[in-house]
C-alpha cells in the first residue's frame, strides 16, 4: 500500500480498491476518513463536525460529483477535496469539502504527489478527477501598506480594545455587564421570595386549599429554579473576567476579573489569533456581518475563546485595496482586508503578539 505525507501530520494510504487519510497525533493514529470500492466514503466526528459534512458519518458515492485537486495562490498550497451534489451543498453552505493539503510556493514540488492521491480516490470512489492547473501569476501591483484603526477600537456595545503601559493591550468589557448580572441576580431573588411567600400562605392561611392540589409545588419549583439563576448570576459575576489582557513582554494572554487571572494562554501555546464572522445576505441589502467571534488557535490545534459579539461593528474608514477574501473559507488577514472593527482588534493582537491572524468568514 502506498503512502503519502500532507499537511497537517496526515498519511494519506492508497492502493487500487482502498484509500483512506490517517492523522497521526500525540496518541495513537486515527482513520480521519476511508473510502473503499464499492462503498460509501465514511470519516469520523472530528471529520464531519470541521468540515460541516453529516453527522451521520457516511457520505454516498452518488453524492459526489467529482474528486479535485487546485493550487491556491491565497495559502500558496495545493487543495485536494470532494465537489459534491447540490442537494448536500445546499445543507453544508458549499460543494467544496476539503479533505487535504500541501503548501507548495513553487507549485511544482508536491504536484505529482497530490495529483497521485487524488486519481486513485478518485478510482475507489469511481467519481471522476479534475486537475485545476495553477494560472499564470500576473505581475504584482505594489499595494501600500492600510494603516489599522488607532485605539481604542469599540469592537460592539460590550468590548473595547484600548492600549495600555508598555505596548501591552486590554480588551475591556463594558461595566454595564456586570451591572446587568447582578440586576438580574437581585430581579430573580425577588419573584423567588414573592413565589415562596405564596406558597407560605397557601398552606398556613386557612383558606380553601389550590386548585388543582399540584400549584404550590410547582411554586415551589418555580422559586428553587429562580434561586439557581441568583447564584448563577452572581458566580458569573464574581469569575467572568472583565478585562483580557495581551501581554506583548511576556507573550501571553490571560483573562483577569480586577486584578485576578482567571486563566492565561502563554505566547509558546499561541499559534495564531483566529477571527470568524457570519455574513448575512439580507434581500436588497448589501451583505453585512451579523455575528463575530475572537480565538486563540492553540498548538495542540484547540480555540481558546476570546469574545463574541451579535453586534459586529463595521470599520467606517477608507475600504481596503487588496484583494477580497473568498467566502466560506479560511484566509491570512492582512491590513488591505479588514472592513470591521473585530478584524482590526485581531490585528492589533497579531502584531503586538508577533501572531499570524486568521479569517474564517461563513455566510447565511
């Protein structure tokens, strides 16, 4: 059986009735996805959940339409995957679910070796191969650098990223959130009380007893479940950090409620800061981001989560000039890119943490 390496620590082993992809990681190897003539191509959780393909972990060769391999000159790799049916694309969001890959600058160096495990998938699977050959590069025009947004950036309503003593930078939550908790934790506190003192009296006050029997417990349910969202509120309150501090002495990134770290990331556990945004494409409307969330990718290949928001602000200044970044897909964000205050947090992040900054954009 032939093997061949990708990216990623991933064995691709092949032969003419069996192909499968092998992730080889600090514990024992795993079957990430298999294919065998005359079969469906199944693949595991880990598979399905990255690439947002069915859960059920079984793909049917009829909803592949065709195996390809294309060179990217965004990432400078060679892209081996699946372009499936509409019917499943439609669910998932794209025809295109990747399954390796190979950095290749030069384009030439692992071409032969992936045009090799995709024809013989595409044999097992039956399904035809297509080679995207890479397109002549056109000469480059010499973009300026786009200066970021200074600080402090309102990144929404609940984060703020400002800079703070020697060139470290603070995400701060907004003091109206932990207000928020506690008016909350006080609210509840006070119907607990009120369904307590029902209860109370429905069984001391001589009168005639509820109807139906079952009422005051459920009053009593109601209370015990209003007096879990008071301790609830005020253990958020009293542990969620308020200010996350990137620390660019040290190169590390740890979350503080006041002056207590509630965790920290050190810069060697750092890979990159990771930046997703959900584009909504609204009828007669410019598309628009409707959701955004700040990671840091971690290098046992784990998110550490930053913030999120429901609210991404737009960046109002002059637009980028570089190329638009392809959608449903993972990208480097440079400065020419960034169109949201998010972006542009990230950004400050990456350079003071000496980080590359990645750009997942999905749409609905």
């Amino acid at each position: 059986m032939e093997r061949i390496a990708a990216a990623e620590n991933i064995t691709i082993e092949m032969n003419e009735t069996r192909w499968r992809m092998i992730a080889n990681g600090n514990t024992e190897p795993q079957v990430l996805l298999e294919a065998e003539a005359g079969r469906p191509v199944n693949y595991v959780t880990d598979f399905a959940a990255t690439r947002r393909m069915p859960s059920s972990g079984s793909l049917q060769i009829d909803q592949i339409q065709r195996v390809v391999l294309g060179w990217s000159p965004g990432d400078e790799s060679w892209h081996l995957g699946l372009l499936l049916e509409m019917e499943l694309a439609q669910e998932r969001g794209s025809r295109w679910c990747e399954i390796a890959h190979w950095p290749d600058p030069s384009t030439t160096v692992f071409q032969e070796l992936a045009a090799r495990a995709g024809e013989s998938l595409a044999q097992v699977t039956t399904r035809p191969f297509h080679l995207v050959e890479p397109k002549p590069e056109a000469a480059k025009v010499e973009i300026p650098p786009r200066p970021l947004p200074a600080l402090p950036i309102e990144i929404s309503d609940t984060w703020t990223l400002q800079a703070a003593e020697a060139g470290d930078l603070h995400l701060v939550r907004a003091p109206r959130v932990g207000r928020t908790m506690l008016r909350r934790a006080v609210w509840y506190a006070f119907w607990a009380v009120v369904y307590f003192v029902l209860v109370y009296l429905t069984f001391t006050s001589g009168i005639a007893p509820a109807n139906p029997p079952i009422l005051p417990y459920l009053g009593i349910f109601s209370g015990l479940v209003l007096v879990f969202l008071v301790f609830k509120n005020i253990y958020l309150y009293l542990t969620t950090p308020d200010r996350i501090v990137i620390d660019a002495e040290a190169r590390q990134v740890r979350g503080q409620r006041g002056s207590v770290a509630r965790w920290m990331e050190r810069g060697s556990n750092i890979q990159g800061i990771y930046v997703s945004q959900v584009i909504g494409r609204r009828r007669g409307k410019k598309p628009s981001p409707q959701y955004g969330e700040l990671n840091l990718y971690l290098a046992n290949g784990k998110f550490h989560y930053l913030i999120s928001t429901d609210h991404v602000e737009e960046y109002e200044g002059e637009p980028g000039t570089g190329e638009d970044l392809p959608p449903d897909t993972v990208s480097q964000l440079t400065s020419q890119h960034v169109t949201t205050s998010l972006q542009a947090a990230a950004l400050h992040i990456g350079q003071t943490l000496d980080l590359p900054v990645w750009y997942d954009q999905r749409s609905t």
